[in-house]
C-alpha cells in the first residue's frame, strides 16, 4: 500500500483527492493546531477515518528514516521564502530552513521513494536547494499556468542522473546550496539561444 505524508496540509483537499483515488495511507501534518483540528473534523465528517492528521513541524519530522512512498508538499515551501530578502541570495536562516526541511524529507522517503513538491517557485531558484550534494534524488519539473508559471517538482531518491551531479559538483561549498551559478546561467543568456521561436505564437 504506497504511503503519503502530506506537509502543510492547511485546509487543503489534496488528501481526499488522494483518497478518491485509493490511496487510503495519507498523515497530514500542518504546524497550526487549529488548521489540523478543522482538518481531523472535516474528514472525519466526510468518511475519511483512516487518514491521520498531526501537529507537527515539517523542519523537524517526527517520523523514523525510510517510512514513507510519497511526500508532497504544495505551497507549504513557499512559506519558508517569506522574508527571506534578495531571491538570488536568500538570508542564511532561509537556506537553514530549507535545508532542514529537505533534509528531513530525505530521511523519512523509502529508498525509492518520491518528493513531490507543487510550487510558485521558479527552477533557477529551486534547484540549488533540490540539488544540494547531500540528495541520492534526481530533480525534474513540469511546468503548469498560461502566463502565471506554477511548478510540479518530481524528485526520484536514489536516481540522481549524472546531470543532477554535475550540477551539484560545481557548487563551491558543498552542504550549502548557491544560486550563483544558475544566476550566470542566465546572464550568459545560453537559455535564450535554446528557445524555439517555433513554439511561440
Ligand atoms: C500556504 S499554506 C498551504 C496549505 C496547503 N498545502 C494548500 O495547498 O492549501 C501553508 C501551510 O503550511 C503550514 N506550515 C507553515 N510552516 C510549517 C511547518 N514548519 N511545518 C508544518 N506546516 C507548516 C501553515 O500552517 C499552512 O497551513
């Protein structure tokens, strides 16, 4: 049975869809007491009983390592950018914090477990986080919106590709991730030489 830990539930639905779908192995967790107490009332109200809803901290999971298939987290990371200042070079307690939070995600997915991340975040932002060297996952994305860009990060642990590796090799520091070189990536304006003016309308 795939297991799922859902980070930041809030008053998201995310769950029930997941349990329409028949995925019943659902723990939700939300720091705020009160948005899990309206979570527990709600699914319990709609038949939901197996699906467990937690107070808990994603930067400190209370969870034993390699437990779960899938974490998901959808606009819950984002919270974790609040004031943290310039994007290309976010605040040391941003990166801390991040760091936690990835680090614990890591830890609690099975070998061959699954992240899932659904975000407003830009890759140029995401991925030095994503690829930090510490992760066995490989990091990918599809890219949603018309306009106004949101992000399905799908990250596979234990099938990092070379590619992710060169990315991480050539941070400087290697436990603490730097935006730098996605920045020069973009000045250098490779990206713009691979776009397909075919695609454009
Ligand atoms: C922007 S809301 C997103 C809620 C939900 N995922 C959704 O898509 O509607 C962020 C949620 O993360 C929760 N949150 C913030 N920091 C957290 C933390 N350290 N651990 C767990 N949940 C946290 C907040 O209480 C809030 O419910």
């Amino acid at each position: 049975m795939t297991s799922v830990l859902e980070l930041g539930c809030g008053n998201s639905r995310l769950s029930e869809g997941l349990y329409n779908d028949g995925i019943t192995a659902i723990t939700c967790i939300d720091l705020s007491a009160v948005a899990v107490e309206k979570m527990q009332e709600r699914l319990l109200l709609k038949g939901y009983k197996e699906v467990k809803v937690l107070e808990a901290d994603m930067l400190d999971l209370p969870f034993s390592n390699d437990c779960f298939d899938v974490v998901i987290e959808k606009a819950t990371m984002e919270v974790l950018f609040v004031n943290s200042g310039d994007p290309w070079n976010p605040q040391p307690e941003t990166v801390t914090k991040v760091m936690a939070m990835l680090e614990g995600v890591h830890r609690v997915l099975k070998p061959d477990g699954l992240f899932i991340s659904v975000s407003f975040g830009q890759p140029h932002f995401r991925r030095p986080f994503f690829n930090a060297p510490q992760f066995t996952w490989s990091v990918e994305w599809i890219t949603f919106g018309d306009g106004f860009h949101y992000f399905f990060y799908i990250l596979r642990k234990g099938k990092r590709s070379s590619a992710d590796e060169e990315l991480s090799q050539s941070h400087d520091k290697p436990l603490v991730p730097t935006i730098s070189m996605f920045h020069e990536e973009l000045e250098g304006e490779d990206y713009i030489f691979r776009t397909n003016i075919d695609e454009m309308d």
